[in-house]
C-alpha cells in the first residue's frame, strides 16, 4: 500500500513556510549552470516558473504547442488576482484569505499550502506592480480593490476585465529577458506526449512537432508540468479549444497519481449554450457580480410572456422579481462562492423559471448600479466585458440585462503534488491547475491567478532546489538512451495506430458525445444511477473510438486532427476516472454534488467522518481499474463546519 506524505514541515502554521525556506537546500551559481529543468505550459504558471528558473542560473527549456506564450489561456482571466493587502482597511489578513479559502473550498483542501498561498499572495502584488502591470488604481493613484464571491472583504485587485492578460503580459516579458540572456530556450509549436523516467526518476519528454510532425525527444535533470485543467473532457467549457489533459495524463500512466478528479467547478455567469455545433462557452466575469443583480420573474406568467417576447424585461416590476441569491443568502446576496450560485442558478431554471427561449438563463442586471454609480464609471469598470458581451449576444447590457448560465470552467483536481509541489514521481513537479491545488472542493474567484503566479514565482524556485542539491553530479541525460527510445516509440505507435483506423467520424463528434456524457451524468448535479450509467456509455464510445474515428491528413505534416485524437481519447480515459471518484465520495462539497447528499433546504451536505481526504487515484494499467490512495486531511487552524453563507 502506496502512503502519500505530503512533506508538511514542524511548527505552527504561519512558521512553516519561513522555516521551510531556511532549512532548504540550495544549489550554488556555478552548480545551477549543470542542470536542466523543463517547464510544459507558458501561462502564468509555467512563464513565471520558467523565468524565474532561468534568472536563478538554471538551464531552462519551457514547452508550448501556440505559436507564442502570449497565447496561454491565462489571458482568458477576467476579474482580478486575490490578495492580503487590506488596502481598503476592511478587515483583511493573511489568516482572512486563508480562512475564505479552506472554507470556500468546502475543507477538502491541506491547511498548510493554503495558508502558504495567502502569505505569498502579497509578494505577488509588489512584483506584478514592479513588472509595470496595470492594475486599477484610486483616483489619487493608490491601487484599489473589488469584492469577489465568497469573502465580505474587498481583496481583488484587478485591471478592468482584462487581468489575466495583463499579468500574462508582465510574467510573457520577464520570460522574454530571460530568452534573450539565453538561460531559457522557448520550444513553441511542440505536443508534449509522454514523460521519460530513468531509474524511475522524471528525466525529460517526448513531444511532437506540430509543424513538421516529427517526434522530438528533450532530457532535463527535473521535469515541471505547468499545462492547466481539464475542463475541456466537457467538450463546451470557457477553455480556449486547444487546452488538454495530455502531459498531466501521460504523468498519470508515468505512476504520478491524479487526485480529486470530480471536483469541478460550474461558473455561474457565461454566456449561455446558443446552438448544437458551438465548440466553447464564453465566460463573464465573476467581477460583474458586484454591481449586477441577479434575478428572475417570480411569476410563471411573467416567464411565459418574456420567452414569447410579448414583454421586455424591464417590463417586470420590482417586486415582481426574484432576486433569488439575496432571498437565499442575504449576508453575502450575489457574491456568494461559485458552486453555491450555480446550484441556486440551475435549481430556478429546472424549476421553470429560466429566461431565455430554452430556459437555461437567469438576467444579470445593471439597471441599479448605473442609476446609483452613473454610465461613465460601469463603463470604466466593466466596459470591455460589456462590448465582449453585445458582440456575441447582439444586445447591450446597458440598455437589458444579461442573460448567464452556469458553464465548466475550472478544475481543482489534478496531479497530486506534496508541500515541495513534487508528484509521486520523483523530479515530477505539478504547479497551477494541472495539480490538485489549494483550492480543495471548490475555487474562489481571483484565486487561479494567485495560485498560478505563487508556484512560479514564489515557491516552485525554492522547493525545487531541494531535489536538485542532490543532482549536482548526476551528468546530463542522453536523449538517445534506450528509456528515451522505448518512449519514443510508444509515442509513434500511438499515433500510427490512431491514424490508421480509417473510421468514419471525426474527433470532434467523438468529443462532443462524451461531452454530453460528462454534462449529463457527472455535471452540476450527480447521483450514483447517472454515473453507474455514464461508466458504461464512457466504455461503449471508448471502444468505438478505437475502431472508428476518421483522421485525415498525414503523419509528418501540420495535423490538427492528429494533435485532437490524442487527447480526445486521454480526454475519455479522463472521464471514466472522474466518474469513478465522483462514485466513492459519498457526500456532497464545493463542486462535486451528489443529489442523494444534500440538506433539507437544498444546500450541500459533507461527510467530515468518512470522506475529509485528498482522493489520489493510481494507474494500474490499460483495461484496470485505478487504484484510490487517500491523503487523509487534518484541520489544525480552522475547524471544519457547515458551510454557511446566510
């Protein structure tokens, strides 16, 4: 029996990271110039990360399958990046942020990396600020703060609805000083494939060319995995279409354990489904909650008309509507977490009372706030979401409110990492989304973007130093070695065999289906005969993918299609894993909701006896069952209670 040690050092809880950094290891100057590190994934994790490593002296390889890092899907980030600064003077604190966190995340989430993130939290600020970011700011030049869901204190720092981007920006320039000096080499256009272990150590990668279609292999003396979530298994998710599973996966089969691969979160406010053949879901920020009311008619009659178009919204009297989260939950009203407003969302819709002609929508209304705040000053904070919104609905929320609907979004399941962010394969590192996180059972917004930025920037540099004091006189690696030559090769076989099926339906039809299987069996809301169900019709499209998915094109060429059939059948493989979790927890918490676990008044109902552990599950080969390895957790600081937002 495997038992995970997640390395947490002695000490109270807001000594353990300081200690930590004064008893680790270091590598000197001149050492650092002998060892190799690759980083999969330029986001802000994977760019800060790789700067970062490259500025300390180390030889740095980092992996993207765009054309630039400029592209990673961290730019996608709308709202803002949380931090402990108390600028407002609220009432904010380290231990505030750690606290929101734990609880947010439903406690399925370690103590001891939370608080590790709320301390480094405003590191981050000063150094994004330094990068020349730029962040909102008071009218007499101070930075200035928002509310987001789940806390009662204003601790996001923002710039207008473009945030992620902008830090992108800043981590994309410290990377590029980096390049430039020639301590870290961008390896752009390339699919990384598999993970090559020596001596079962994580030595380097095998990726693909995705221009010339050649298999490349690349050693290291450390391999840091930084490639995002896995949201897209859903198919229509916020995830830009290229985002995958594949170099997480492949750790996977690699002997690094996945944990927690059912908690998921439902963001409550996208732009709703609008068609059959739609490929992604568009998200609006969780930022736009601060000012827009969220609602829907309380009569029937008042549905009826709105979806015939006989009535315009604000044909609705005020006390004709039900502003559904303030009725719910008046202490935090529309700023409750996440996974609590999509629940309540979806629960008005399937009670009929959704908005849009399918009845999948509920109105996000800024009427109030441009009457209280004026046009100029929503504009100013919300403006380019506003014009992202009219561009795809065709209508202004100026003048109607927006129509939203709980989309996937973000995925707090991942690889396994301890406290040093190594996963059960030695030299393996795990950071931002692709690891199981901080988050627990459920994200709070603004909290990707800290998490991401916190392992590269602030962390990830001082554990990993660590592992490599001991490898200063370890040679570098032949990437022609016969473990190099195994991986390769499993690699090519791989995709000749995909390739060769010659079936007679594309991938996207494949992924589409197992989407819809995902959505309907182990989405919002699960229960044990959906997903009993969804086993079985995972293992059916499974065993039809192999024998018929059609993938034109050649091998040694520019392939998209080739590129899409490899991780639609890891995407597969995926889900039949997050079924099977979301099976064994038999409790409900954060994103993961069971319907047989749930309190009276609809709320989710958590199982601290049986189920307060980190679920990480063990590959045991191609047609066996994983293995489930608990990491139990222990609350030390806060104690676990009903989450309450009332």
């Amino acid at each position: 029996m495997i038992s995970l040690n997640a390395r947490i050092p002695e000490g109270p809880i807001a000594e353990k990271w300081t200690s930590y950094k004064s008893g680790s290891r270091l590598v000197n100057p001149n050492n650092k110039r002998k060892l190799d590190i690759i980083v999969v994934g330029t986001g802000l994790a994977g760019a800060s990360a790789a700067s970062t490593l490259g500025q300390l002296g180390y030889n740095v390889k980092v992996f993207c399958y765009q054309d630039t890092p400029r592209r990673a899907h961290s730019i996608a980030a709308q709202g803002g990046i949380n931090a402990a600064k108390n600028y407002p003077n609220d009432g904010d604190s380290v231990h505030r942020l750690f606290y929101d966190t734990i609880k947010g995340g439903d406690y399925r989430a370690r103590e001891a990396n939370v608080h590790r993130l709320a301390e480094v939290s405003n590191q981050i600020i000063d150094l994004c600020v330094a990068q020349g970011v730029p962040f909102a700011r008071e009218y007499g030049g101070l930075l200035t703060n928002r509310s987001f869901g789940g806390a009662q204190v204003s601790r996001t720092f923002y710039a207008r609805g473009q945030t992620g981007q902008q830090l992108l920006l800043g981590a994309y320039s410290s990377l590029s000083r980096q390049i430039a000096a020639g301590n870290v080499t961008l390896c752009n256009r390339r699919d990384v494939l598999d993970i090559v272990l020596v001596d079962g150590k994580a030595r380097g990668i095998i990726a693909r060319n995705l221009v010339t279609g050649e298999i490349e292999r690349h050693a290291a003396h450390a391999v840091v995995l930084a490639s995002g979530g896995y949201g897209n298994v859903f198919y229509l998710s916020t995830n830009a279409m290229g985002s995958n599973v594949t170099p997480a996966w492949s750790a996977y089969r690699k002997g690094a354990m996945f944990a927690n691969p059912a908690f998921t979160q439902i963001h409550p406010t996208c732009i709703p489904v609008h068609g059959d053949f739609q490929s992604k879901l568009t998200l609006m920020s969780e930022s736009l909650r601060n000012d827009g009311r969220i609602w829907v008619p309380a009569n029937m009659e008042d549905v009826d008309r709105l979806r015939k178009g006989e009535i315009k919204p604000s044909d609705i009297a005020d006390k004709d509507r039900d502003y559904y989260l303030e009725r719910r939950y008046p202490a935090f009203g529309n700023l409750v977490p996440r996974d609590v407003a999509s629940r309540a969302a979806k629960e008005r819709c399937d009670a009929g009372y959704g908005v849009s002609s399918t009845g999948t929508a509920v109105f996000l209304d800024f009427a109030d706030a441009i009457r209280r705040k004026g046009h100029d000053t929503i504009d100013a904070l919300y403006g380019n979401l506003f014009q992202m919104y009219e561009q795809i609905v065709a209508d202004s929320p100026y003048a109607t409110p927006m129509m939203i609907y709980p989309a996937v979004h973000y995925t707090m399941g991942g690889l396994w990492v301890d406290y040093d962010l190594m996963t059960t394969v030695p030299g393996l590192y795990a950071i931002g989304e692709c690891n199981f996180s901080d988050h627990g059972a459920n994200r709070l917004g603004a909290s990707a973007l800290m998490q991401g930025l916190a392992d590269g920037y602030f962390i990830l540099p001082y554990t990993i130093s660590n592992y490599l004091a001991a490898e200063i006189h370890t040679p570098r690696f032949d990437a022609g070695s016969s473990e190099f030559d195994l991986a390769a090769e499993g690699v090519a076989d791989r995709l000749h065999a995909l390739k060769n099926t010659n079936g007679r339906e594309s991938v996207d039809q494949f992924h589409r289906r197992l989407g819809k299987i995902m959505w309907e069996y182990c989405g919002m809301a699960r229960n044990e005969q959906g997903l009993n169900r969804a086993l079985g019709l995972i293992a059916d499209l499974r065993d039809e993918y192999g024998r018929n998915v059609r993938i034109p094109g050649g091998m040694d060429e520019y392939n998209p299609e080739l590129e899409k059939a490899c991780r639609v059948a890891d995407f597969i493989d995926l889900g039949e894993l997050m079924v099977r979790d979301a099976l064994q927890r038999n409790e409900s918490c954060g994103g993961h909701f069971r319907e047989e676990y749930q309190t009276s008044d609809g709320e989710a109902l958590r199982d601290d006896e049986h189920f307060s552990f980190a679920g990480a599950w063990e590959f045991k080969g191609s047609g066996t069952a994983a293995e489930l390895h608990r990491e139990e957790l222990h609350f030390d600081v806060v104690k676990p209670s009903q989450r309450s937002y009332k």
